[in-house]
C-alpha cells in the first residue's frame, strides 16, 4: 500500500471554514487544474471546463450565489466545474484532427477506428433534434443490437447528461486531490443557485454546474465531527 497517496486521503476532507489569514498561492490553483485536465473521462470528449475565481470582488460576488455558506464566504480561491454536453461537435472535430496529424502515410487499423469513431460514433450518441428521432433511433439501435449479446445502452438527454456530469466529477476529485497534495483543504459545495451562477459567469443555456469549490487552509471549525462511513462489508460487494 502507498502510505504517501494513504496520507493524502485522509488529509482530504470537506473544510467549512478557512483561515482567514492565510493565501492559497495562485501557482496550486494552476497546477491543480492542470492535473485536473489529465482526468480520465468519457472518449476523451472533456466535455467540461473550470472556472477559476480568484480576484476578491468575484468571490465576494459568489457568496450570496452559494447561499452564503462558510465554506465560500472563507474562501481564498474557488472553482466552478461545468459540463458542456453542447460542445460536443467542436470536441469531437478536435480529436479527429489530432489523430489526423498523427497519421503518416496509410492510416493503421487502429486509427481507422479512431477516425470512425469521431465521425460516426459521437454523432450518433451525441446528437439531439427537437422532435426526438435521434433519441428514438439510439434506443431502437440499442434494443435490436443488444437483443442477444451485450451492447452500449444509449439514450436521450439524460444518459448524455449522466455522462458528461461523471467525466467532470472525475475532474473536481483529482483537484482536490490535489489541493490536499500541497497542503491545502477544499470543499465541494451543491448548494447554489445554478440560475444565477451561469448568469454571474457568461455561461449558455448548454452549460451546467457540476460543482463549486471553495480552497484555503482549514480550520478546526470547519471540520464537523469525525469522518464517518457505512463499513467495507456493506458496500462493497465481491463476485
């Protein structure tokens, strides 16, 4: 076991209250969302993007936007994660053209398949229009194909959003994961008015806020109560 990455779980914890006395250099931010970049996510679509607030009047102006809590009220740097399901087209246009830069002469088997799978496959899963067709064809291909054998089951909006929303989850963790790495502590907050954040943002009708979190040195006080979980035996579950 890696006692170093062990350290780090259990330094990581969901810190309500921070010191007000102390910054969060703005080089841990930086580094954190770099290596939040590198997250594992859905065919490489990352179908996301961070909102770094980090000047004084933002995060004052975020406060009452995550109903006045705490952990935003204390913090020294904050970070909004949002999916963008809508730019789905321009990140499957930009995986094709790094495959295509990379293809020297006759393309391989395998990035044959990598070219189909931008031109084909992420359409066919991605696309909506008004009526629902495509939404009814995924499902209708998912029925007939996985009729006898396993097959991907995909659906409508909300299988897409489902999907987007784990990819930047995936995100949000290594960030703080991060944070925790050089001696910081973070706090993923749900509580906000999604209406009003967007606005407060710029963001389009196909944004969405996965999360918002706040960063700085905790405090015993922001800490509630000991860490407590549902033991191993029930819920994990070995086959």
């Amino acid at each position: 076991m890696n006692a170093e990455f062990q350290k780090i779980i259990d330094f990581r914890r969901s810190n309500r209250k921070f010191n007000p006395d102390v910054e969060v250099p703005d080089e841990i931010i930086r580094t954190s969302l770099e290596r939040a970049i590198l997250s594992p996510n859905s065919s490489n679509m990352q179908l996301w993007e961070f909102y770094w607030i980090q000047s004084e009047e933002a995060l004052k102006a975020m406060v009452p936007l995550c109903l006045g809590q705490q952990a935003a009220a204390t913090a020294k740097q904050m970070v909004v994660f949002v999916t963008r399901k809508d730019k789905w087209r321009e990140r499957a246009n930009w995986n094709l053209y790094r495959i295509k830069e990379n293809i020297q002469g006759e393309p391989t088997k395998i990035q044959k398949k990598a070219l189909k799978y931008y031109d084909t496959i992420m359409p066919l899963l991605y696309r909506n229009d008004l009526l629902g067709f495509s939404t009814l064809m995924r499902k209708c291909i998912s029925l007939v194909m996985g009729w006898r054998k396993p097959f991907f089951r995909a659906g409508g909006k909300t299988e897409q959003r489902i999907t987007v929303h784990k990819s930047c989850a995936l995100a949000a963790q290594t960030f703080m994961l991060s944070i925790a790495a050089e001696g910081f502590h973070s706090c993923p907050m749900e509580g906000f008015d999604e209406k009003r954040v967007k606005k407060f943002l710029g963001l389009p009708k196909g944004a969405e806020i996965n999360m918002i979190i706040s960063v700085g040195l905790g405090t015993e006080a922001g800490i509630w109560g000991k860490r407590y979980r549902v033991p191993y035996d029930e819920v994990v579950f070995v086959r």
